[in-house]
C-alpha cells in the first residue's frame, strides 16, 4: 500500500493491556500485507533489555519516553500495522501525534474481560507482576478509569472479547475498506 495522500499511513491499535492490542495487530497486518510493529517488542530490541528491566533498572518515566521517542520515530516508516502499549496514548502528546499520521483504532474490552484476561498474565506486564489478589481488581479498574477518556478519543471503536481474534480482523478489514484503508 503506498502512502495515503492523507498522511495517515498507519493504523493504530489502542487500549488497555490485555485488549488484544498485540495478538490482533499481528493477524491484521497479515491480512493487510502491512508490516506489524509491536511498541513494546521494538523498545525491548532497541534498549537490548525487556520491559521488566526497564521498569525495574530505570523507571516508569523512563520507560514512557522510549514510548514518546518510539512514536515520533513512526513517522518516517512506511505503512504499517502499529500496537502501542497500553499506556502510551496517556502519555502528554502522543494522541496528536497519532491523529497526525494515522488511524487510531480502541480495541474496547470490558473489565470483567481484562481482569479474566491478565490475571493469567500478570507476570508478563510490570505494573501487574506485584499485585496481591486483593490488589489486582481494584488496580486495573481504576486505572482503566484513567485511561479510558484517551482512549476514547480513538477515530474507530471496535469491542474485543465476543469475537476470536481472526473473527475481529474480519470486522476490523470491513472498516477499513468503509474508511477507504
Ligand atoms: N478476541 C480475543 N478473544 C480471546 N482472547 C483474546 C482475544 N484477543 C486477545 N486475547 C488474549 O488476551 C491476551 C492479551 O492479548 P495481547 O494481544 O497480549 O493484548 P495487549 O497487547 O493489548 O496487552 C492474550 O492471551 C491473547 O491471546
Ligand atoms: O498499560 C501499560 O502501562 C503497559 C502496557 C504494556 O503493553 P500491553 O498493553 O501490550 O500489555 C507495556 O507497555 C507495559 O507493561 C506498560
Ligand atoms: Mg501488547
């Protein structure tokens, strides 16, 4: 796919951890012939540690400017399927940029979904791996509550728990074709 006259050469996927941001982003590049760009896997290969040494050795803050520089750097980079970490469209900034230069789409999960989902998960994600059981809930609702305004402000809402993940990229490709992806 050339790039759009638009400027909007990339398709975002937003949403909290556990959306599916990751595993459907990979099945949609495929089916789009695009290339998939995981922000979280791309970081990881550039710092030459994982998201758990960074958080551990340098810090939240540190890690959320990776995400800031990871983002900017897209620009340059032709067409491609992009999941973001679930934090990064909070992060002062970021949203205008996406706006800017591509299709910003929220993978929409319910709560009941993400704490079903991540607590078989929580070691994978640094923000969760420490959480007691009676922590767990109560963490990832509030800060859903806190991210769910940015992620809101997403140009294309789709729900992401009834579906399998190849049923959602068929309902993901239908869109897009309607917003001439
Ligand atoms: N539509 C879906 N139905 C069921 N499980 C899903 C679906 N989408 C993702 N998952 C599962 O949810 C977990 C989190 O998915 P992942 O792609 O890592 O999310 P994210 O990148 O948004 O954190 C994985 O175990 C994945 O297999
Ligand atoms: O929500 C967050 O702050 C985070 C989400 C993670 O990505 P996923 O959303 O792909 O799990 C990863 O960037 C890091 O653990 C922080
Ligand atoms: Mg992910």
């Amino acid at each position: 796919m050339e790039e759009r006259k638009d400027g909007k050469q990339h398709i975002f996927l937003i949403g909290f951890m556990g959306s599916g941001k990751s595993t459907v982003g990979e099945l949609l590049a495929e089916r789009l012939s695009l290339p998939f760009i995981d922000s979280d896997r791309e970081i990881e290969k550039s710092e030459g540690k994982s998201i758990d040494e960074i958080f551990s050795r340098e810090g939240e803050k540190a890690f959320r400017d990776m995400e800031l520089n990871f983002l900017v750097e897209l620009k340059g980079l032709k067409p491609s399927v992009v999941s973001l970490g679930g934090g990064l469209p909070a992060i002062n900034g970021a949203l205008e940029l996406m706006h800017q230069f591509g299709l910003v789409i929220y993978l929409n999960t319910s709560l009941l979904t993400l704490i079903q989902r991540l607590k078989n998960e929580k070691d994978l994600r640094p923000l969760l791996k420490d959480l007691s059981d009676a922590e767990f809930h109560p963490f990832v609702e509030d800060l859903l509550s806190q991210r769910v305004h940015f992620y809101k402000q997403a140009k294309l809402i789709m729900p992401n728990e009834r579906n399998s993940p190849i049923e959602l990229v068929d309902k993901l490709t239908k869109e897009l074709n309607k917003l001439n992806y």
